[in-house]
C-alpha cells in the first residue's frame, strides 16, 4: 500500500459513516494568535470543539498538514518528523467512544488489513486527585471489538513499571493518556478543552533489532517504551472537558478527536519501523543519498570520514533524514506563506534552512539541494496540496536564503572550530555575525567546547545587546508580538517606531478598560502591534455591546487626557506576580522580569504588566485612540483592534 492509498481509503471510510471531508487548513493557522503552527488536526476545528456550529455538520474528517516545532531535535530517529500529514475525524457533539473505537478497528484491521493480534491500545487510568474518572468505558468497548476477532483483550494497571505480561489494554496516567493542545490536565490554561485518550499501538514483533541493542533491553518493555518496538499510530480523544479556576467542567458537547499519522500508519502496513523508508520519502531520500559524497559511490559508509569528522553509518543516515525532513517541511512551510525572517515562524523556517545549508558547508555536499527538494515534493504531493507546485516562487525564497547567508555560515561553521571553549558570549558572537543560530553552533562544534554552553547565557547576551541596539524593537514579551525588528527598524521611519509605541502603551490600558468593564475573568490570548493599529485578543464569550465598546474607549481615552506617567521597575518573577502584575499565560517569562506600570506609583496603579516595553514617558503622548472593530476570533475568544484617532 502507498500513502495514497491510505490518505484516499481513511477518507472514504469516514465518508461512508456520514463524514464531510474538508480541506487541510495552512500551516500557519488564520484565527488562532495563540500558536505558530497548525500542530494537530483539531487547531482548526477549536471553535467546533468548544460548541459553535460546523457549517457542514456534526462528522468531520480530514488529511492535515502539520508542523511541530518542539520535534526538531528528535529528527533523526526513524519516526520523528517536523511536517507530517494527520489524518483525522471528529465528533461534534455527535458520536462517541461507543461508535468510534469500533470505526477505528474496523478501518485498521479490514481497510488497511493490520493484523489485530499486532494492535495495543492504552487508555486513562484516571485521577483521583484531579476528580478524574478512569476511562472503563472505553476499555468496554475496546475488549467487545477484540472479542469479535478472537482474542481475549486483558487489561493491565501499570505496564510501565511491570512489563505488558499478557496484556493488551493498559492503563497509563495524565502525561500518556490526556490530550489538550497544552499538554496534561494540569497545565491546561483556564478556559482550554481537552479530555482522556485513547491511543492505537503497533508492534513490530520483539525480534526487532532496535529492541536487541537498545538500553532499554534490560527494563520491561512496554507499549509507551522508546526502544521502538511499538509506534503509536492514532490517538482517539474524548475531548469533553474545560478547563476553569477550580478543576474541570464539561462542555457543552461530548466530541471525539482523532489523529493519526499518515507516515506512520503506512509504516505499521509495511511492517518497517523507518518512516523515511516509506513512499512518502523515497524519491527525496533516494536523491538525497545520489547527491551526497558519504553516499555516493562509497560501499563501506562506516569508514567514510569528512575532515576530522568521521560519520559512520549512523551518522550517515540521521543526516540524511535530517536533510529529507527539513527539506520537505520547508517546501511546505514556504507554500503556506512563511518567509525566512528572525522572529517566530519565519526564525523556524530559518532555523531549518540554515541547517541544511550548514551540513551542506560541513558534510562538503556540492549539489544544490533545494532544486531537487522542491521537484521531488511537488512530484509526491502535488496533487494532494496544489500549493507546493509554486514551484518556481518557493524555490526563488530558497535560493535567495541560501545567498543571504551561505557565505556567513560557511565562514561561520568555520570559526567554530577556532574555538576551544563556547559559552554565551561566544554563541551571540557566531550568531550574531555570521547568522548562526543557538542551535546549530551547539549541534556543529565539538562537544567537548560547549560543555559550559548554556541557552539562558546566549539569551542573556541576547537581551543584552537588545538593550545596546536601543529599544525601538519591541520584543515579543508579556504576549505583545514583536512589532519591528531592528532589521526592519532602521528601514522604518522614527514616525513609524513613534506610533507603535503609543499603541502599545493604549494596548495596556485597553487591557485595564476591558477588565474594568467585562469583568476580571477577561484575559489577554495574545496580541499584534504595528505603526497602523494594534490588535488585541482577549477571553469572553460573547459580541461586545455598542455601549461597552463605547464605554472601553471612553474610558482609554480619560486615562490618556490624564496625563498619567509610565514607568517600569524590574523584579523577581514572584514579586511581580504578588503585586498583581497581569501575564501572559502562554509565555514562559525569565525570573526576573520587567513590569511596566501606568500611574504615579506601581503598589496604586492602575495598569500593570509584565512588559518588556518599550512605552511612552506619559499618557498624553498617545493623543487620543479609537475602536475600530470588535470581532469573534473562535469560541470564548474576541478581538479588538485599536488605532490612533487623527
Ligand atoms: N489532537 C490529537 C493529537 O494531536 C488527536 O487528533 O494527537
């Protein structure tokens, strides 16, 4: 079977139980300032989930473009990958685990053919603490669908600790068994849905090699063990909890949330653990290993060395999955829109193709990779995603990245081996001028020179020389995006950098008029700043009326006509939190952290807030402000977006 096969046969068998199938959503999602990347099948279906109503209906499925940031440094292995394709169905309210398990088995065992007696799945154990039931329920349903094909399915409490025995259904705890977009139950933010799951397992037999020279080999192996004996192939959320102050509450719907992983599910049907190994890759890796000389020609890779470097077969081959994933994922990235820049999405974006060119400068590869991706992406998913046949515009973004800063890095890579000792200051230094990010110069230089390499010293160095390059680039801090960065910065106008400023102090006290109108439960979920306007997003859960947009700008407005001063103090995080600083919750902030208060005192001001500026000196400075629109974002969650009234 090929992954086209998969892809068209999960949608028809979804189709057939009453599914609409959409279209995969872009990478970089459209309503959601609270994530860079589409990481999940469900980020675009949040609204749904929380009770607004699907246009089409209450059975949704779908094949989706996902990107994972946080999985970078795992590619390597033979089942990480930063871009994958989910696919997915969802209950709206509608069906539950009652109809979903079996759906789920039948698609696995007679749609794609998997052998059940190779099929494990995990369930909820439940939370006493948390007033968390354990899922029995699907353990119910799961032991009836197994019993259809003969086998008996037993349960086991902790495999973890015991090994799996003769167990086929295993109980495991939040950090394996809960599902939200912010991880377990106990760091869910309020107002976020999320529930227990279920998760589908494939075993790939104990006679796998991995198993044999793994360091696990001495513990018992579990499903949820990494030796890779057993790929997780799906995961079945019973996504029917919110988040609030005090504990949990249900939501106005029960939904199912399902995703599984294309690559992985087609490695399941082949029985081959390596994901880079399936069709979905074998074009782009065959090319990759044609064009690179510790492939090329060489029929011991093992004694294969570059420089001082000596690979080996290992080696040669997480380079090459490296290559084949970043590659694919920034084809993807770059038909979405994203561009190579330093701040949020487009630093990832970078980060992957600075890699690339990087081990093109230290694994001496000559071949101009890019050409070569963009064909092999556009040959396998052409069809399915139309956008990755702009061939001609993603390769010219490509190609201009690699003339910006191929020279930089290659002189870069090179003067990391002038060192013998690596620290902060050193990393900011190879960062700084010749592009090399943090990462990179610590996966590049010998590991004996970045034993004292810490991220918190670069980032130190970093906020250090912020401050030096003078403060009209404002930082992504306390949730305002970054509005310029100083690339940008002295390409802009001081007007430009004047208004962003103003707004951005208005974009404080807005947040102090909403909470003074709506209520204290109003909080920031994020917000975006430029010369033009500054776009606020906030929780509540219902259209403002006219008299309270009314009322929020009058209320800016006074506090502007009364000249109030802004300052800032800096302060140990749990000060700042003590005095009743309001944050971001999203952000992780450092330990100490600037609070920016409007008013002549922090202990009685009105406004205060863990910023990193920069703000105006008064009140006054702003002029005046107006509302210009007040919108829906998803469910619970509004926008208002500001401007300077002329
Ligand atoms: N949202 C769940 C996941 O990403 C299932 O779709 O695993």
């Amino acid at each position: 079977m090929t992954s086209e096969t998969i892809r068209q046969s999960f949608l028809e068998f979804f189709k057939n139980k009453g599914h609409i199938i959409v279209s995969s959503a872009p990478l970089i999602p459209e309503n959601d300032p609270t994530t860079l990347f589409t990481g999940s099948g469900m980020q675009p279906m949040l609204r749904y989930l929380l009770g607004e109503k699907h246009p089409l209906g209450r059975r949704i499925a779908d094949a989706q473009k996902c990107f994972r940031a946080q999985d970078i440094d795992e590619v390597g292995d033979n089942r990480h990958t930063t871009f994958f394709e989910m696919l997915g169905n969802w209950s709206l309210g509608d069906f539950f685990k009652e109809e979903q398990i079996p759906w789920m088995f039948e698609f696995l065992t007679k749609e794609i053919g998997l052998n059940p007696r190779n099929i494990y799945v995990t369930v909820f154990r439940g939370n006493e603490k948390l007033k968390l039931p354990r899922d029995d329920e699907s353990v119910k349903v799961w032991q009836d669908v197994f019993a259809e094909t003969g086998i008996e399915a037993r349960t086991h409490d902790f495999a973890e600790r015991d090994g799996m025995r003769d167990g086929r259904i295993f109980y495991y705890d939040e950090t394996k068994n809960w599902w939200s977009r912010s991880g377990g139950p106990e760091q869910m933010p309020v107002g976020e849905p999320g529930g227990p799951d279920s998760e589908m397992f494939w075993d790939f037999g104990p006679d796998l090699k991995l198993h044999e020279n793994s360091e696990f080999q001495a513990n018992p192996c579990h499903v949820n063990c990494d030796c890779g004996r057993f790929l997780e192939i799906g995961n079945n959320v019973f996504m029917e909890y919110m988040k609030t102050e005090t504990g949990f509450s249900l939501l106005p719907q029960k939904n199912v949330d399902f995703g599984g992983g294309l690559e992985r599910i087609l490695a399941a049907k082949n029985n081959n653990p390596d994901v880079f190994e399936t069709d979905v890759f074998q074009s782009l890796v065959s090319k990759l290993k044609e064009l690179t000389p510790f492939y090329r020609g060489s029929t011991s890779i093992g004694a294969t060395s570059i420089g001082a470097t000596s690979i080996g077969e290992g080696g040669a081959q997480k380079i090459i999955r490296i290559l084949a994933d970043h590659l694919r994922a920034s084809v993807f990235l770059i038909a979405d829109g994203v561009r190579p820049s330093n701040k949020e999405a487009g630093y990832i974006l970078r980060r992957l193709l600075r890699r690339i060119l990087a081990y093109r400068i230290k694994y001496d590869i000559h071949a101009d990779l890019f050409p070569e991706a963009v064909n092999a992406v556009k040959e396998k998913f052409g069809k399915i995603y139309p956008e990755v046949t702009r061939t001609k515009e993603i390769l010219t973004v490509l190609e201009d990245e690699k003339q910006k800063f191929e020279e930089a890095i290659g002189r870069g890579v090179k003067e990391i081996e002038k060192y013998k000792e690596i620290e902060g200051k050193e990393a900011f230094y190879l960062y700084e001028t010749f592009g090399l990010p943090y990462e990179l110069v610590k996966e590049l230089a010998p590991a004996e020179t970045t034993r004292n390499l810490a991220k918190a010293d670069f980032d130190k160095e970093f906020e250090k020389h912020q401050e030096i390059s003078r403060a009209g680039a404002v930082k992504k801090f306390g949730g305002h995006g970054l509005i310029l960065d100083t690339g940008e910065l002295k390409a802009e106008s001081e007007e430009k950098v004047g208004k962003a400023v103003q707004l951005h102090t208005a974009t404080h006290l807005l947040h102090w008029a909403l909470r003074e109108t709506l209520g204290k439960e109003v909080r920031q979920m994020g917000s975006d700043i430029n010369p033009e306007r500054s776009r606020f997003d906030f929780s509540f859960n219902r259209k403002l009326t006219p008299d309270e947009i009314q009322k929020i700008e009058n209320l800016v407005n006074e506090k502007i006509e009364a000249d109030l001063p802004v300052n800032f103090e800096e302060m140990p995080k749990a000060e700042a939190e003590a005095v009743g600083a309001l944050h971001f919750f999203k952000e992780k902030y450092p330990e100490k952290v600037k609070v920016y208060y409007i008013g002549t005192d922090l202990q009685n001001a009105m406004s205060k807030e863990f910023c990193g500026g920069p703000h105006v000196k008064k009140t006054s400075e702003i002029g005046k402000v107006k509302i210009i629109k007040e919108e829906a974002v998803g469910a619970g969650v509004r926008r208002i977006r500001l401007a300077l009234a002329l």
